[in-house]
C-alpha cells in the first residue's frame, strides 16, 4: 500500500486521518490508497507568511526521487 511505501522511504512510521482540503478523500472513496505528503509543516501551510526552508525542499527532493527508483523496479 501507498502508506507502507511512504513510511519506507521517510522511515517515519505515524500516520492518521487528518481534516485537510485535499482530494484524497475522494480517491479512497474511489478504491484507491492514498497518502498525503509533502515537505514543510502543516502548521505553516496556507498562512500569509507560508514558507517552507530550503532543507525540507532538499528533504522532499530526495523522497520524490527514492519514490520514483521504488516505483520503476
């Protein structure tokens, strides 16, 4: 599954249901396992001062990149 791959890659292994707007709730409801992810925190996210450091840029570089190698075996 989606969240098993994830948590793979990040070697973090907390997950829940979270409240955002986002469609993933439609895609579950669709069959489909879906994961939301993304660099930053959540409690800096769709603020006027939204920002996100140059490190969790590198960090969420690095995961989308270990993510494509597991998904093209």
């Amino acid at each position: 599954p989606s969240a098993d791959l994830a948590k793979s890659i990040t070697g973090q292994n907390a997950t829940g249901v979270v409240a955002y707007a986002a469609e993933a709730g439609q895609f579950q409801e669709a069959g489909f396992s879906t994961v939301l992810c993304g660099p930053g925190s959540i409690d800096q996210a769709h603020q006027a001062d939204e920002f996100i450091s140059l490190e969790q840029i590198g960090e969420g570089t690095i995961f989308l990149r270990k993510l494509i190698e597991r998904m093209s075996v």
